[in-house]
C-alpha cells in the first residue's frame, strides 16, 4: 500500500456528485409526482403518523395568520355584528350565539397549498339562524366576513352561502374552537378552500356585490372551489352549484 | 503526551458552523410556524416567518462568502474528496466489511452529498412556498409535501450526526476536529487509516 496518490488501483468514482444530483432532480421532480403518491401511501402509515401525533402539526392542520398575533378571544366583550344592507343590525354576544339553534357537521378541510383534514367534526350555528333576526334587504346579493384579525376579510354570494353545509363554527372535534382555528367562531365552507373558510369571525355585513378577500387581492380566485380553482382541475366529484339567488333563504318567517 | 493533527482548517470549521447556525436558527422559526403548539407559544409569527425568510436566503450567500474569504482551495480539495469513492469507500458501505478509510469515511462522504442536495430542495421549495403566496402561478399541490419532507430527512441526518458527534464514544472524539481542528494521532489512525498513510 505504497504510494497510493500516485499508484492507485483505480482513480475514486465520483458518486458524491451522483448523489447530489439524484437527490435533488428526485426532490425537484416530486413536485409533479409527490402529492400523487402521498395520497396513495398516506394511509397506509397513518398508523405510525398517530403514533408521532403529539409532535406533528394536529391531524394535519397547518396554522396561517396574515398579522402580528393570533386574536384572542375575551368571552364577556366578543359580540357578532350583523350589518349592511340589512334591516335591523343584529349584535351577538357569545352565548347569545351557543343558544341558537345547534348545527353539527363532518366535514373535509381542504388548503389550497394542497394538505387535506379528513372528517373534521364541526359544531355551530347555520347562517340562516343567525339571520333570522336581521332581516336583509333585496338588493343584498353576497356576505362579506369579517376577521378579528385586521385586514382579513372574505366573501361568498349568498348562493355559496346556502350550500347546505355552510356554517359558522364554534366547535371543532367536541372541542371550543381553539384560538389558532379561530377562536371564537369561523365559518365553514367545505367545498372552498380554507382561504375562504374565515377565522375569528367579528362581523358578517351584508353586501350588494362580493369583493376580492384577504388573499383574493394577492391574485387567489374569488370563487375557491375545491378541485376547480387555483389552478386546480378536479379530481373529485364537482361541487354542488349553488342556485339559491335571493335573501329569501336567510328568513325563517 | 497526545499528538494531534489538523484535520479542519478554520475555513473549513467556519464554513461547518456557518452551515450548522442557519440550519439551527431555519429549523427553530420552521418549527415555531408548523406546530400549532408552538404557534402559540411564540405569538410573533411574522418576526419568525422573516427570520426564517432572510437566514433561507442568506444560507448559500453565507457559506459562499466563507469560501471567498477563507481558503477556497482547501475548500475545493476537500470538496472533491468527499466527491471521490474509491474501492475502499464502496466496501466500507456494504455493512460488515470494514475497510480501511481517508480523511472522510464513506458515510461522512453520502452525507455531505445529501446535505448540499437539501440545501437546494430547501431553497427551492422555500421559494416556491414564498412566490406562491405572492402569485399563484407559483403555487404547486406538492411544494408543502416536498419543504416538509426535506426538512424530515434533514432532521433524521441531524441525530445521526449528532449521535456520532456528541454521544457515540467510538466517534464523538471527531467533535475536537471540527471545533479546535485537531485531533489526536491515535484516533486518526484507527479511525482515518488512509489519511495518515497518505501524510497531507
């Protein structure tokens, strides 16, 4: 073994190079090809996923907020403003609202970056009971939402809104809802993506037109229908068309 | 008396530490954005979205600058011999047949490999994740998936490096060399065979 820098079997085969550069075209590719096989793969090690739960993001779920901190939740101040073009503007505290008449759902949260929460179990209210006192007027035609968390905002015409499973949410898996879902109350759109779905909800106004939301004025479609917006082309059963047009649902007389 | 012999220039340890500061500071803010138990407990989330923003872009600049400022030969030699897999190299890693190593040992060589290969995916899927937020032509179903999983496997690199390093009483001596840039003659020649035959 002499002399080895000059008299080497062989010269070393450059594999470093080969790995760097599988690694990072497979990587690269898997932006084509990764949610594809997650999805087939993923339930096959949601075994060992449950087992690591307490150190992953809970059930899937990724936290976004847009400002400096999440809002927080005072039970004795929150209050829900109905207004707009409404009749009589409606103020709800808190157990105003939990003594509506309860709504139960299961649900699937879809995020348009592409992660997914099965089955989630919501408790709140339908938006026609918490209508039910505020009486719009004709020329309301959408609902504007409006976030504790300033300058969010989001809208749906009012035939996205009575899609039947639209609600607005106080609980989460029999859980209060917790402060990074939105605490006290979102809404819930499951055939939207979650941009959609607002959190810390303080006010609904209802509106002659819908606008662009939050991330709607950073170029995100208006209308978020999961599998056929953003880019997206379905691969799932196409979400019922709304064809409710008028105020008419929202009163219960 | 213990002899030592340097292993690591202070280009070299620099460019380690560089490396390892804003791997460190990346997944602290990484994991204060992504476990919602976190997210609360450090309410300043736009703070470490820009921290984790700027030290991402930053990372390959840094180590660069170290390259230029420091001893880019030594840099490039070393580079190519974490490049380069002999016969040695190969037999090393099919498990159970030792073989006599350089300066790097196989696994060190895989791993220097991966790593850079991370910092790319990194970056890439990191930008994407920035840009998509931005304008959506950027946005793909799978950018989340990928930034996620680099930084799993990342993660997975990183307790086996530090178990080498700090824990594994065969290995950890190895710490000397990339903290004082010496180790001891002895340890070189049982571990590093090849490096002192070779006498660089």
């Amino acid at each position: 073994m002499t002399d080895e820098m000059n008299d080497a079997p062989e010269s070393p085969k450059r594999y470093g190079r080969g790995i760097f550069l599988v690694t990072v075209a497979g990587g690269v590719s898997s932006l084509a090809w990764g949610r594809s096989l997650w999805g087939r793969v993923s339930h096959s090690v949601s075994p060992i996923a449950s087992e690591l739960a307490p150190f992953l993001p809970k059930g899937g779920w990724r936290i976004y907020t847009v400002t400096g901190s999440l809002p927080t939740f005072d039970r004795v101040t929150w209050r829900l403003k109905i207004g707009g073009l409404v009749e009589t503007p409606v103020s709800l505290s808190y157990d105003e609202l939990r003594a509506l008449p309860r709504a139960n759902q299961i649900s699937t949260f879809h995020c348009v970056t592409g992660w997914t929460v099965q089955n989630v179990r919501w408790g709140g209210v339908r938006l026609s009971d918490v209508f039910a006192h505020a009486n719009p007027l004709s020329q309301a035609h959408a609902l504007q939402f409006v976030s504790a968390e300033v300058p969010y905002v989001d809208y749906l015409t009012l035939g996205q809104s009575q899609l039947r499973d639209v609600m607005l949410a106080y609980e989460m898996d029999g859980k209060p809802l917790p402060q990074e879902h939105g605490a006290p109350l979102r809404l819930i759109i499951p055939e939207m993506y979650g941009y959609k779905n607002v959190k810390w909800l303080k006010g609904i106004n209802l509106v002659g037109a819908a606008g662009d939301g939050y991330w709607e004025q950073l170029g995100y479609d208006r209308d978020a229908w999961v599998g056929r917006s953003n880019g997206y082309t379905s691969e799932q059963a196409p979400p019922p068309t709304p064809t409710a047009s008028s105020y008419k649902g929202f009163v219960t007389r | 008396m213990t002899r030592y012999r340097r292993r690591f220039s202070r280009t070299e340890r620099a460019f380690h530490w560089v490396n390892a500061l804003a791997f460190f500071i990346l997944l602290g803010t990484g994991l204060a954005l992504y476990l919602p138990s976190l997210s609360i407990l450090v309410a300043r989330r736009p703070l470490m979205k820009d921290i984790h923003f700027w030290t991402g872009v930053g990372w390959i600049p840094a180590l660069l600058l170290v390259a230029v400022l420091g001893d880019r030969g030594g840099l490039l030699r070393t580079a190519r011999d974490l490049d380069g897999f002999d016969a040695y190299d190969v037999r090393w890693l099919r498990l159970g047949r030792p073989a006599p190593q350089g300066r790097f040992n196989a696994g060190q060589k895989v791993n220097a490999s991966l790593n850079a290969a991370l910092i790319v995916l990194f970056l890439v899927s990191g930008l994407l994740l920035w840009l998509g937020e931005r304008d959506t032509r950027f946005r793909f179903a799978s950018t989340v998936l990928l930034h996620d999983g680099v930084m799993y496997v990342a993660l997975a690199l990183l307790v086996g490096h530090m178990y080498l390093a700090v824990i594994h009483p065969a290995t950890r001596h190895a710490l000397r060399g990339i903290t004082l840039g010496t180790v001891s003659e002895e340890w070189a020649q049982r571990h590093h065979p090849r490096w002192i035959d070779r006498g660089d």
